[in-house]
C-alpha cells in the first residue's frame, strides 16, 4: 500500500526537488500550494494539488486529509509561527500524521534572528503537540548563491556581509534527500536534526570554487551589514527580511555558523554535496540558462 504524503511550500527549493522523489519512490503525494499557476508540473506528475493560504483552514484540512506523513515547510515571514501553529492543529486533528517540519540553523529563544526565534516556537509546539515529529534544521544554502550570478558575470565578483566567517553550507539537494527518507521510511522520529554540508568554508573559499568552475577568476567583496540590509530590501523582501539577513549576516561574520556535521549521511548513507560539487552541477546550469 503506497504511503500517502502531502507536502507544503511544494514550488519551493526544497518542495520541488522532494515531490518527484516521494513519486519515485511509491508515494501518493499531495501538495498543499498558495499559487495554482506554479503547481502546474505538479498535476502533470500525478500529484493532488490542493489551493490554498495556510490560513484557509478549510484548504488545509483537505490536504492533510489520510496523511501519513506530512512536510511543513513555511517561508521565512513574521507570521511565520502563527502559520505553523494552524498547520500544526490541522495536523492533529488529521489523525497522528508523521511530521517533518524545517525549521532554520540554530532555532532557539536567544538566537540571533527573529527567524531563528519564530522557528524556535513552532518547534516547541510541534515537539510538545504528541505528534509524531523530525525537525530539521538546515545551515545556509548553497542554492542561494544564484543571487550572486548577475554580478559574477557582469563583474567577476561577489558580494556577501559574512566577512571572513566560516559556514557549512548544505547543498539543498542534500535536504531533500533527507527528507524524502524520513517521508517514506517514518525513520528519525523526535529527532532534531542538523544538516550541513562537509565543510565549513569562507566565502572566499566559494569565490575560489566558482572560478575554479568557470576557468576565470571570481572574487568575494564582504560588504557592510547595512548594504546587506539595503539590499534586501530592494529586492523586494521588505524591512523585516531586510533585518533578517542584517542579523545573520553579523552572527555568521562572528563565527556563529562554523560548524559541521554528519546528518546527511547518517539519514541518506552518502556524504553531503561539497561546494565544488555544487558550483559544478547546479551553478554552473544556472550560467548556462543566463547565457546570452
């Protein structure tokens, strides 16, 4: 009997990369979207979409309907709790559904972002809720590097506020292959965990990668946190993501994200993507698709 799995966030990173793997391996998934325009490859896989806010109740309890396991995923946002926590009470009333809910780096009451304390909430409420659950808490994408394409190629450099921190930056792909285990398997239950990728690096040592990659040198400019606030919030991400990345960006200068672990292959039996294995196969596609 195929296992039925209903996922959130499902056009997202990490959503669109999980959905054919659950596919793949038997499941009958359905996904829970806030935009039906986007989930149109998610209908031509064989894939249940269901339209709806996390808000709309009446939405949400027809996807977690019969679940048997569940991924919440949310955006970053400031009612990013109020909207966990809805999902979490649909959840239970669903039945005693398996969930794996993503949290961020380092969740907790004093961490040094509004984004890690709000997941710190919604972690507290799922582990205390008596619902099966595994939390994840991954460390800065990889895949987020893609901002940095248009100035790689206009002027062979990029620009990030870490300074000379070192962080283990996780591959996404290594998230949802994580994920998609614990979804089909039920494995990993009441477990925290804590993805990273196999090295903690600085963001030199990125720009070091790219041109490797690319056969041409590439540098990193750190930037001020303020520029990195003011960037934010240009693009469109408001003054609360403009905030967010200001306080990360300060904690990751300060060494807060030079850490590593071995959680990915603990959970999917292989070693996490390394940096040059990311820039080779999944940034160097995106200069391909930029190209002129």
């Amino acid at each position: 009997m195929s296992r039925k799995i209903t996922v959130t966030g499902a056009t997202g990173n990490t959503g669109q990369l999980v959905v054919p793997a659950l596919l793949k391996g038997g499941a009958e998934v359905t996904a829970l979207v806030r935009d039906s325009q986007k989930a149109e490859g998610l209908i031509s896989q064989g894939v249940t979409v269901i339209d709806g806010e996390y808000t709309d109740t009446e939405a949400v309890q027809k996807a977690f309907e019969g679940a048997d396991a569940i991924l919440m995923i949310a955006p970053p946002n400031p009612d990013a709790a109020r909207q966990m926590s809805g999902l979490i009470a649909t959840a239970k009333k669903a039945g005693n559904p398996h969930v794996v809910r993503m949290s961020a780096i380092k969740a907790a009451a004093d961490a040094p972002t509004d984004n890690g304390k709000l997941h710190h909430e919604s972690d507290t409420e799922l582990m205390e809720s008596g619902l099966p659950y595994t939390i994840l808490r991954p460390h800065f994408f990889m895949q987020n590097l893609w901002m940095s394409i248009p100035t790689i190629q206009e002027q062979s450099q990029i620009y990030w506020g870490m300074g000379d921190g070192k962080l283990g930056l996780i591959d996404v792909r290594d998230i949802a292959d994580m994920a998609v285990k614990i979804l089909l398997n039920g494995s990993h239950q009441g477990e925290i965990l804590n993805p990273t990728g196999p090295d903690s690096i600085t963001f030199t040592q990125v720009a070091e990668a790219i041109s490797k990659s690319l056969d041409k040198e590439v540098t990193y400019v750190p930037v001020s946190y303020e520029q990195v606030r003011k960037s934010i919030i240009e693009m469109g991400w408001g003054d609360w993501g403009g905030q967010i990345m200001y306080d990360y960006s300060k904690a990751y200068t300060e060494g807060w994200g030079d850490f590593t672990t071995d959680d990915v292959k603990k959970v999917t039996g292989n070693k996490a993507r390394s940096i040059d294995q990311f820039v080779n196969e999944v940034l160097a596609y995106g200069f391909q698709q930029q190209a002129p």
